[in-house]
C-alpha cells in the first residue's frame, strides 16, 4: 500500500524557543492539546533521540511515539508505531520550527501507510482530512501554550 504524505502548515505569534519548550516537554503533549486523552513518558529518558512517549487519542486508540531525530529549537522527528485501533500499520512525523519576523513558522510533516488494502486505499482521504484538522488543532493548542508560558 503507497504511503500518505500531510503537511501541515502556521505561523504563530510565539517566539521559536516559546514553541519549542512547548513540543519540547515530549511526553506531556496532551497538557497542552485537548486532541489527546493523555500522554506519559516510556522510560527514563523524556527529549532527545531515543525518548518514547504513549499517547491516548480521542476517541480511542493509542500510539507509542519514538525519538529519531532531535535538533534542539529546530526539529523533532518520531516514528509511530499504533496499537490495533489506529487505521494505520506505521507513521512517522518531522516537527520543524523557523523563525518568522517576531514569531514562528512551524511545520508539521506526517508520512503514514494506512491498514486494509483497497480498503485502505478507499479510506485514506477520509482519515487525511481527520488528521490534517486534528494536526491543525495541535498547532493552534502550541501556539496558546506557548504565549502563555512566553
């Protein structure tokens, strides 16, 4: 099955290292967005290459979140891998923030393989449109925990 490929895209008021601490504070995610039933760390490690989180999603289902890329204030990068309630069999994400004028452009990359053959194939516009508004309300959520915190 051919993967699927979102971006999503916005700037924010925030200054880059406001937006950063907020996607920085990895697994706590579902502190600072409503999209998300919950969020915990796996292990010791919570940032860097290697940090895992679990993250509860609405209305069900649940993924585990790995670490692969880490530039501190630039960009995070993850591979997912979902439990049997995600319509996917793997995702990975690529987080990139640049400052723009006072505030921030963030960039939101997310590649996936949704589950079920031509079925899937069928569903995939269905579930894109579900992730790119779920995506778009991350990215505002950040933005309000960032001006916050900023």
């Amino acid at each position: 099955m051919a993967e699927r490929h979102l971006t999503v895209r916005r700037r924010v008021a925030a200054s880059c290292s406001s937006v950063w601490d907020v996607f920085a504070d990895f697994p706590n995610l579902a502190d600072h967005w409503e999209g998300l039933r919950g969020s915990r760390p796996l292990g010791d490690q919570v940032n860097g290459v290697g940090a895992r989180r679990e993250v509860d999603l609405v209305p069900v289902g649940s993924l585990v979140e790995t670490v692969t890329a880490w530039d501190e204030g630039c960009t995070i990068a993850t591979t997912n891998q979902p439990s049997a309630l995600v319509p996917f069999k793997q995702a990975k994400s690529r987080l990139t923030l640049e400052p723009d004028g006072e505030g921030t452009a963030i960039t939101f990359d997310y590649r996936y393989e949704p589950r079920g053959g031509p079925v899937g194939r069928l569903t995939g516009p269905v579930i894109d449109r579900m992730l790119e508004t779920n995506f778009e309300s991350m990215l505002a959520s950040v933005e309000e925990a960032a001006l916050e915190a900023g």
